[in-house]
C-alpha cells in the first residue's frame, strides 16, 4: 500500500532524535512565522481606503466615546 508525501514525512521525523525533532521544529516555526509576516504586509493604499470607508469611522468614533473618559482621568499620554 502506498503512502502519503506527509505519512512519509512523519514516518522520517519518527526516526529523527528527540534533539534533531526540536531543531526541525524550531526551523519549521521560523519559517512558517517569515511566510505569515510577508503575507500580512500592508499596503498604504490599503491603509488610505481604510481611513475613508465610513464604516471604520463610525468605529473609530465609537472608540473614541468609549475611552472618553479614560482621557479625562488625566493618564491619556503617559507613556
């Protein structure tokens, strides 16, 4: 019976040390983290669109009530 790329791939890791099983994961992580940052880029047009589109205003408004008072208190700005 024939198996999968991935049944292979962790029938292989199976056989890897615990150690080398780690640094597997880290290289994996690191990896997965760089292709996850490059996708998540945002563009200043995007950004533009945002800014304009009403919705996202009304929301930023409602923010802005929402933590009115917490300006008040005399603690907005310190940083």
């Amino acid at each position: 019976m024939a198996t999968s790329g991935f049944e292979q791939i962790e029938a292989d890791i199976e056989r890897l040390s615990l150690p080398e099983q780690l640094r597997l994961m880290e290289r994996l992580a690191h990896m997965i983290g760089q292709r996850a940052h490059a996708g998540a880029t945002v563009r200043e047009g995007d950004l533009v669109a945002m800014a304009n589109d009403p919705a996202i205003q009304r929301e930023l408004s409602e923010i802005e009530k929402e933590f009115a008072v917490t300006e008040a208190d005399g603690l907005a700005g310190i940083p």
